[in-house]
C-alpha cells in the first residue's frame, strides 16, 4: 500500500469512519475532545467540533447520515452530533463508557428503520 494523502487532524485521533455516501470522513481525537471532519473530494480537514464529551475514543455515522456518534473512554454517555450543522446535540447516557460504539449505531439504526 502507498500513502496518498497526509491529513493533519487533533491530538490522538483515536477512531474513524466514513459518511455512507463517501463524501466525510470524520476522525474521533481523544487528546483533545474534538471530531475532524475531512472533505474526501478535497481531503483536508474543513471543520473541527471542538467539546464533544471527555475523551472521544469512537465514532460511528448513522444510514442516512444526519447524525454523528461519538463514544467516550470515561464517561457513561453517547454525543449526538448535527452533520448538517456540525454542532453537538445531546448526551444520551449509557450504563457504562461507550467507547465500544460502533456495533451499538448499527443496532439502532436497525431497530429505527433507518
């Protein structure tokens, strides 16, 4: 394999994940609780959410891609994040971290038929 691209990002990018449509890639940075969206026609990072939750260590995009998951290492808690506005939108609590995350998106996005 042969790097094509190098994307600086946040601190200790920990996770990432490409919108279904291939248009985002969103990268998790745990070090300094934020989320690097990178355009993927142009591949730099054109926004940074900055404060979405105590150290970001997994992200996952929902079907229809309207919103973000973003797991935590240290806290009970799944962020909802906008794409359309690329601002944080809740804090759903869970019953321990969530930094398992992925496979929890998938399931619900099954169960709510999107």
């Amino acid at each position: 394999d042969t790097v094509t691209h190098t994307i600086p990002v946040g601190y200790h990018a920990s996770d990432i994940t490409v919108s279904p449509s291939g248009s985002f890639i969103y990268v998790a940075n745990s070090a300094d609780n934020s989320v690097s969206v990178i355009s993927r026609s142009s591949y730099l990072a054109t926004t940074t959410i900055n404060n979405v939750g105590a150290s970001p260590s997994s992200i996952a995009i929902s079907s229809d891609e309207q919103t973000l998951y973003v797991g935590q290492t240290f806290t009970p808690s799944l962020i909802t994040i906008s794409t359309a506005t690329n601002t944080k939108e809740d804090a759903i609590p869970t019953i321990i971290n969530s930094s398992r995350l992925k496979a929890c998106v998938l399931k619900i996005d099954c169960r709510n038929g999107i």
